[in-house]
C-alpha cells in the first residue's frame, strides 16, 4: 500500500505537462458501518446492526485531462477518520466501536454533464489503521450481546477493504470551486479478528465536500 502510495504522488509531482486539473479539499460524510463473518454461509453474515459514524477527512483529485472537456481518468488519494464497529441486534447500549485512520487511493472516471455539473464513479483500495485497545462498549457481556460469536472478538490494527463510489459535481465560484455529492461504499479485504472466524467490515456512506482547482495543464 505504501509502495502504491507513493506511486501516486511521484505521478501527481511528474506529470503535469499531461495533467489538466488539480483538486484538494475537505471531506465530511457518514457511514452505516457492519461486521461480517465471511465463514458463515447460511443466513445473515453480520453480527449485529448496522453502526452510524460520522467521517471527515481531506481528498486530492489527479485528472490526466479536463473532465469538463471531455471523459477522463483521474486518481483520488484521500485520508479519513471515522469510526467503524456494529451495534447489538437485542441490547441497544452494546457495540463494537473503535477508531479507524484511513488511506485511500482510488481510479477514477469522470465527465461532464452540462451547466456545470460532472458525474464521476471510481473503485480502488483503502488501509485502515484502527484503535485496538478497547473496542467492546456495553453493560453486559459481549457474548451475550452478540450471540454469533463463540469467543470474545480480538481485532487487529489494521485492514485492507476494497472502495467503490459514485457521485455529482458542480462548477462554482467562477470555476474555481467544486462542490460534490457521492454515494460511497467499502468491504473488507484481510480479516480484522485474530482469533477463530473471518471477521471484516463493510460500510455504506455519503460524502459532500468542496475542492479547489488548480490548473496544471500546458
């Protein structure tokens, strides 16, 4: 992930003689967090219901041409921070709850729509870098809570999830500004338990925010 990384920001340093535009700004979402057992196979694989957990974070957007121009590619790399976890399906003050510090790198297609609007949709991958110490918030046991688990869930500090989103944007501010809307969603890759099953999260979210442009094409 490292490695892809920095990939990404030699392309954003070296590249501007094909590049067209620039974006960096805000994020600010919420998400409808759960987690899955993928070795159950009959029934529900989640543990519980879903977690809500507001996000905010900072994306930088690399278009390779001028989606208001013509279709393009671009890549977003982008951090956050949320919170991620499941909550209790019969005891509403249980849950799983723990910090999650994401780094996200995603390919992207885009193009306009006309008046100023943009559509965009994009798939890529994400690291997330989660607070391990105390994950279990509730007044009974966690075994009671979550009656799909056999042992107590012991997490790692880190996962690998697979990202996909769709979204709007709009032209504002004479062009200099970008204000977007997109739907967002993300599944597990690496197990995030240490002991038995294949515990993973996944999530549905929105995120709205504003990006800058800049102009780099020659």
């Amino acid at each position: 992930m490292k490695k892809i990384i920095l990939f990404a920001i030699f392309l954003i340093c070296t590249n501007n003689a094909v590049s067209q535009q620039l974006e960096i700004g805000p994020d600010f979402g919420c998400n409808f967090v759960n987690v899955a057992n993928s070795e159950i196979t009959q029934g529900r694989a989640v543990i519980g219901k879903s977690l809500g957990s507001a996000s905010e974070g900072v994306s930088v957007v690399y278009y390779f041409g001028n989606p208001r121009e013509n279709v393009t590619n671009g890549i977003r790399l982008s951090f956050s921070n949320s919170n991620r976890g499941v909550k209790s399906d019969n005891f509403s003050d249980s849950k799983f709850d723990f910090n999650s510090k994401s780094i996200n790198l995603l390919y992207r297609r885009a193009g306009a729509l006309g008046d100023g609007f943009g559509v965009f949709a994009e798939l890529g991958f994400g690291y997330n870098i989660f607070d391990n110490n105390t994950i279990y918030k509730g007044n009974v046991d966690e075994l009671i809570a979550f009656n799909k688990l056999t042992e107590r869930l012991v997490i790692r500090s880190n996962e690998i999830a697979f990202l996909y989103g769709l979204g709007f944007d709009k032209l504002i501010f004479k062009d200099k500004l970008i204000c977007y809307f997109q739907f967002s969603g993300d599944a597990g890759i690496s197990k995030i338990n240490v002991n038995s099953g294949a515990f993973r999260t996944q999530s549905l979210g929105m995120l709205l925010g504003l990006r800058y442009i800049i102009k780099t094409g020659k």
